[in-house]
C-alpha cells in the first residue's frame, strides 16, 4: 500500500480527461495535477522546446513525494518520455503511447489502425514504431489535427456543431476511406471530441482514447506492485497551472466532468530545473 500522490501533467486541460479516467477507476488515489495552461499548446512546437517544457513540468511535480508520474499529454508522450525517464526513473513514468497502441494492436481486425493526433506527436512517428512492434503488418494511416485543440478550447464539441463537424470531417475522410476500423485519440484533447468523431467514422470503428488507456495501465502497474493507496485513503486533489486560476475553474469541469471544488494554484514553472 502507497498512500503517495500519483503526479500528473499536460500542455493544459486535456490530461483531466485521464484524471476524470483515474478519478472513477481508482477513487482512492491522491493526484496533483498541473497544466501548462500558460504555454499550451505544445503540438505545434520544437522537440527541443516540449523536452525542455516537459522536463519543468516534471521537475515541479518532483517537489512533492510521488509513487508515479502520468504523461497525460500526447505530444510529450511521443517526444520526450525517454528524457523525463532518465531523469525521474526512480519512479514509474508512464507516457499515453504505449498503452494506446496495445490496446489499437489487440482491437483491430483488418489491421488498418487510424492515428490522430498533434502535428509534433505525428513527426515523431512513436505511435508507429510502437504499434509495428506489436503488430508489425499492421497498416497505420496517420492525420495530424491542428485545430481541434483550440476548438475544444473554446468548446465547440457538440454534435451538430457545423465548425466542428467540418473540420472533423475534413481530417477523418482519409482515415475513413481507407476503412480503418480502430482509431488511436492521440491526444488527450479528442476525447471531448469521440460523439463527432464516433458519428463521423461510423459504428464499425473502434475509437481508442489515450488518456483512459494510461490511467488504466497506471492502475494495473499500482495493483501488481501492491502500491494502490488502499481503503482507507483519505484522497487528495491539487491542481496547478501556469496561467491565470480562473480560466481552469471555468474550462475544466468540461474535461474533468464535475466542478472543481478543490483550490487552484498557479505556479511559476520557468523557475523549475
Ligand atoms: N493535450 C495535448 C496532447 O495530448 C494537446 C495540446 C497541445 O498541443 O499542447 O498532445
């Protein structure tokens, strides 16, 4: 038993949606949360720039006694997981690629998988290189989707929702026409996005959320190392981001799916590392 908080960081609001995951399957755990919300996104920058982001993330997350830091964040999942291994492998790090592309390797039946994620997580081509591991004749049809970050920024989620709807339609086509029937959300945004993106593809198609996917690999890895924090955990919750608090109270109940009644504080994270 390990009553420790497990860390989690994103670009922003998109890893709540692995919290809202972690929250429902392990109610027990104490999570600390931070969001880049001052420096999102960071899908459309350097490896240099979201190695170095990354690794001030991590580092402010270290000043509190962790039992395992979450890469809730597509794009530094893919580009600098090995890094933040390096530097914190004395506690488990686990990124989103991994786990989604088991579960896209062991869900496809025709084997033709379907990626979408930030421009710089596609660049890296770890979802490739990971999925082909598993399932080496597997085909993958990759689409970078720039703008659905800042669409589900500013909420434009909604079926129905002409904006949405056309740009979804617009980066989906390929992947469709090319009959993929499993679809890796490789960015931990998309899933506010799975009832267009579902509606869209159509019932045959399997949609793979990152987030979900490595909250439960996180939980699986606590259980085998009998390191969940037990039934009497008194749970706690902290967040932290880099931009003005309110914009968190206001935008993250749509990732989280419930109000945010704990404190937010904002952290100076240039001063890290
Ligand atoms: N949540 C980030 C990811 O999963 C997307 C936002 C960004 O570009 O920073 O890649």
């Amino acid at each position: 038993m390990d009553q420790r908080p497990i860390g989690v960081f994103d670009s922003g609001l998109g890893g709540l949606t692995c919290v809202r995951e972690l929250e429902q399957r392990m109610p027990g755990e104490s999570i600390i949360y931070f969001g880049d919300t001052g420096r999102v996104p960071y899908g459309s920058r350097s490896r240099e720039t979201i190695t170095r982001y990354a690794m001030q993330d991590a580092a402010f997350l270290r000043t509190f006694d962790l039992k395992a830091l979450v890469v809730a964040c597509g794009t530094v999942s893919t580009t600098a997981l090995e890094e933040l291994r390096r530097v914190h492998g004395d506690i488990p790090v686990m990124g989103v690629v991994e786990p989604s592309a088991a579960q896209a390797a062991a869900l496809t039946r025709n084997g033709k998988i379907g990626l979408i994620a930030t421009r710089a997580s596609i660049n890296t081509g770890a979802y490739e290189r990971t999925i082909h591991a598993r399932r080496p004749q597997a085909k993958i049809l990759s689409a970078a989707c720039p703008l659905f970050v800042p669409l589900v920024e500013n909420g434009r989620t909604q079926p129905g929702d002409i904006v949405i709807e056309t740009v979804a339609a617009d980066y989906l086509r390929p992947l469709k026409e090319a009959g993929v029937d499993t679809l890796v959300l490789g960015c931990t945004h998309y899933p506010l996005l799975r009832e267009v993106i579902a509606a869209y593809m159509g019932p045959g198609v399997r949609l793979v959320d990152s987030g979900a996917e490595v909250a439960h690999s996180i939980g699986q890895w606590l259980a085998e190392h009998d390191a969940l924090a037990g039934e009497d955990a008194q749970p706690v919750r902290r967040w932290f981001v880099s931009d003005a608090v309110q914009g968190f109270y206001d935008l993250a109940p749509r990732f989280l799916g419930r109000e945010i009644t704990e404190q937010v504080e904002q952290v100076e994270i240039e001063q890290y590392l």
